[in-house]
C-alpha cells in the first residue's frame, strides 16, 4: 500500500516562506503522482481540511482564492515529489499540511505542521 510523506513544515513568522514536500513510499511516484491529479490539503484546528492547490499529470496546476499569488504547488518529477512553495504567509494559513490525490484515495500521511506567529 502507498504511503504518503509530508515534510517541511515548521515555526514561521508572518510574512515568511515554506517549502513543503511530499513523497510517496516504494518509489512509485510513476505510478502516482505522475498519473493522477495531486493536492495539497491542510486542516487548521476545529476546521474541515481544506484543498489549497492542485496539479494535473499534465502539470496544470490551481490554488485556493485564499492561496493565490503566494503559494504555488509543483511536481519535481526527478525526485518523485509534489511541493507546495509558500511565500507571504499569514497567521491564518497556520494548519496540518497534508498532500493526497483530488479524489483523497490514498490513505492520508501524518502531514506537516505548519505554524505562522511572531
């Protein structure tokens, strides 16, 4: 079974960027994230995880209106990941970042936390 790994989250300040990654277990990216549609996801304490941003097998990406023009999801197909680069962070992007198919059919990783604060 797939597993999905998250990494790169941390403590911020506002203002600041991120790089987020996520790789899949047993090198199988060919078979993942290269065929199927990609999201980044996230989920901030008592709220509903949300989808942040997307990208198509055919590198088409789209991002949340509450995302958009500072973070920016890309697939690194040499390393078998999907990263999410985010710049200009707000307080309110604190949450869980987690990465899954748009049709969430992968089990879900543990995430990477992600902390915006002075």
């Amino acid at each position: 079974q797939v597993h999905l790994v998250e990494f790169g989250g941390g403590l911020v300040q506002p203002g600041g960027s991120l790089r987020l990654s996520c790789a899949a277990s047993d090198n199988v990216f060919g078979n993942i994230f290269g065929i199927y549609d990609m999201g980044w996801y996230r989920q901030a304490p008592g709220k509903q995880r949300e989808l942040v941003a997307t990208i198509a097998p055919s590198d088409i990406t789209s991002v949340a209106d509450s995302v958009k023009g500072r973070f920016t999801i890309s697939r690194d197909k040499a390393k078998g990941m999907v990263t999410l680069q985010m710049t200009q962070v707000k307080p309110e992007d604190t949450a869980v970042y987690y990465c899954n198919t748009v049709t969430m059919s992968l089990p879900w990783g543990q995430g990477t936390q992600v902390t915006v604060s002075s």
